[in-house]
C-alpha cells in the first residue's frame, strides 16, 4: 500500500488549518468534547473489543481500558485545551536594527507531527486537541492492541470536524500494520517531526530508523531516594503514591533507594504498599529488614535486572546506599531521565539532589506523580519529553510550536 497519500493530504490541510482564527478552533474543540461524551457508548463498545483481546494481567491493559469516568476526563481535558491561551503568533523577542529593519521572533506551529503509541486510545484525542490548537496538523499511527478504539475516537473526530466544514485531513490515522509505521518514519518533506509514547523498545526503534526528528517522551524508570535525615511520615505518602496512584503511566516509582542506616525503618516506609499488594524486589539487606514485616508472598530478593525496569505494574525494586553520592551514582547509572525524587530534611543533600540529577522533573519531597501537563500549569500535554532539544519534561502548547523571524523594511539592500 502506498501511504504517500496520507502525508500529501496532510501537508495541504496545513494551510486550510492556518486560515482559521482563536474562535473557529476553540468552538471546534467545544464541540468535540460534547460529541466525545454523547458518543460514550460507542467508544466503550468499540474499546471492549480491544479488551477482549488483551490479557487483563499485561500492564497495557489499564492504558488500553477506557470506562464513563475516563471518557469524561478526556472531555474535560479537552474544553481545558479550549479555554488555554493559544500561544500562535506570540512575539518572543523585537529589535529595530540601526539600518531601520524591525525583526521579530515569532511563535509558529511544528507543522506536521507523527506520534507512534501503543495501547493509550485516550491520547488519539489528547493529541488532536494539543495539535489544533497549536496549528498542527498530525498524522496518528496507533498500535493495533487499540485499533477499534482508534477508529472509533477518530470517527467522532471527523464527524465533528465535517459538522464545522474543517478539513478532515488536518488529522489522520494510518492503518496498524508495520508498513505504515516504517512508512511514517521515512516520511521526509511531509511530517516535520515524529513523537513516539510507549514502551522504551517502541522509542528506541523509532529514534535508530527515523529519517524525521524525534522528540522522544514517556519510558520512566523512576526512583525516590529516602535519605539519612527522611521524614517517614512524608516518606510513607510519597513512595505510596508514587508506586499505587497509577501504575501503568511513566511517572511511577520503579525503584526505591534507601540509605542504610534508615533500613530500621524500611518496613514501616513500605507498609502501606501490602493494601495494593505491590510485589517488592528487595536487595540482600533491604531483604532482611522486610522479612517478617511484609507479606512473604510478595517479597522477593532482587536481581541485578530489576535495577533499571519499568515495571508499569504493581512491582517495585529496593535498593540499599550508604549514603547520598552512591543513590545519585545509581540513578545516573539506572534513570531514564523522566522523574527522580529525595525525600530528606537535610538542605544540603535536597540541593545537591536537585542540582545533579539529571532528570526532566526532579523533586525534593513531593511525589513523582505530580510529572503532568496539567499539574504543571500546562492545561495538557502530549508527553514527557525525556531529551534536552527543543523540549523537556511536560510538553504543552509553547513546546508544540518553533518559532520564525520576520522581517520588515523599506526598501533596505545589503
């Protein structure tokens, strides 16, 4: 199959989704939202075929599972996106030169953006409401685990698009087969730039056979280190809900480091994670301090291997330090450069934390499932960008935009 077709049509519609102004985008993403809600059941049957072909056990499964509550925040999340200042057109910086040019920086869409996800039908929405606000137009290639979800979602989308005589194409799906993602990646003079969500092997790929710049967003090994001077209280709530709120999504705990002469607290920091049965992985001296204080059935001795896994389950490693500089050579060793987290008292030890971890979001007491658009300030987001050019960490409606320089003169020559 030829897919040249898909990346011609949305190249054109970027100049019909250019013309349109702040009210014709907002009404539309207004609109959306309403439709999405009245359509609920459909998506939700269409999400259950989905579902009926994954096992519940497989950590994408409550990535891939929509339900009333879940479709009701997309919507939400969308007339959200609606009510955010667009950022198109903003004048980032002025000068008038000495030879009467006045030159201004001025904000601009991406143009066209491929995103490559796996099992998260939600995000086929998040994207378009992110993408149009913004001027862009994207081309979508979902997993094939969501394939009726997709194409149930992107009806609702065209279908609102045609009400409001928007051009259809300023959004498109490709089909699930791997030739339209090799497809996509080799998309050069069509798609400006390529954003794979998903596991760390789907970003990999993308990235070493991408022909089209990657932003690479969403693998978390995530870590929280609860140092020599720790408040157990604070300690308890974060490693629970950095580990419980959501396990499936990147920004939860993977790893808990502890240094070792808090190991007489360890158990007591854990204990709430038995409610949510989380299976722990525990090195040799974690291990002994757990032994009899956790459930047996759910503790194991670790192996080197689940140091530096995403678990995106209720699975979590622990590991022993002796002190600060070896829990930072670890996460060096082991991050992926998503959220890192310090739980201590100590001034020095937090700001050291804070100046060396290279991370996106880097917290000092505080749980690492705040690492969100929307708990950011942001409205939304289409990811967490991992990299350091052009975006990092949450990326919102400023990060879906470049910028250009426009000129103005009378008639200057050099």
């Amino acid at each position: 199959m030829d897919y040249t077709i898909y990346f011609q049509n949305s190249l054109k519609a970027t100049r019909d989704l250019s013309r349109l102004n702040n009210t014709q985008i907002n009404n539309l993403l207004l609109n959306l939202a309403d439709a999405v809600e009245l359509k609920t059941d459909f998506i939700l049957q269409a999400n259950q075929q989905d579902l009926d072909k994954m096992d519940p056990e497989d950590p994408k499964y409550d990535r891939l599972k929509l339900s009333p509550e879940r479709i009701a925040d997309i919507a939400a999340d969308i007339r959200n996106v609606s009510a955010l200042k667009n950022p198109l057109g903003e004048v980032l910086e002025e000068k008038s030169r000495p030879n009467g040019l006045l030159i201004s920086k001025v904000r601009v869409p991406l143009g066209v953006i491929g995103v490559i996800y796996e099992a998260r039908p939600n995000v086929t929405l998040d994207v378009f409401a992110l993408c149009f606000k913004t001027g862009n137009v994207c081309v979508l290639k979902g997993g094939s685990d969501a394939e009726h979800s997709n194409k149930a979602i992107m009806e609702v989308i065209h279908s609102a698009l045609g009400v409001e005589g928007i051009n259809i194409n300023v959004v498109s799906l490709l089909p699930t087969e791997r030739a339209a993602t090799h497809a996509l990646l080799h998309a050069t003079g069509y798609v400006d730039v390529l954003i794979p969500r998903g596991s760390q092997q789907l970003i990999n790929y993308v990235r070493e056979n991408s022909k089209i710049p990657v932003i690479e967003t969403g693998a978390g090994i995530v870590h929280v280190y609860f140092d020599l001077e720790g408040d157990l209280t604070k300690g308890k709530g974060i490693v629970f809900n950095s580990k419980t709120r959501r396990v499936s999504v990147c920004n939860a705990l993977d790893c808990l480091l502890i240094h070792q002469d808090r190991l007489k607290d360890l158990a007591k920091l854990v204990e709430p994670l038995q409610e949510q049965q989380v299976e722990i992985f525990a090195d040799e001296r974690a291990y002994h301090h757990l032994e009899g204080h956790y459930p047996e059935q759910l503790l194991k001795l670790a192996e080197e291997t689940h140091f530096g896994t995403e678990f995106l389950s209720y699975k979590m490693a622990v590991k022993t330090v002796k002190n600060i500089d070896e829990a930072l050579d670890h996460i060096s060793a082991h991050s992926s450069k998503h959220s890192e987290a310090i739980v201590s008292d100590n001034l020095a030890n937090t700001g050291l934390f804070l100046d060396q971890v290279d991370a996106a979001a880097v917290y000092a007491n505080a749980s690492t499932a705040f690492t969100d658009g929307g708990q950011f300030g942001l409205g939304a987001e289409i990811g967490i960008s991992t990299q350091k050019l052009h975006a990092r960490g949450p990326m919102g409606l400023e990060e879906l935009c470049s910028y250009k320089w426009i000129v103005r003169g009378e008639g200057q020559i050099r």
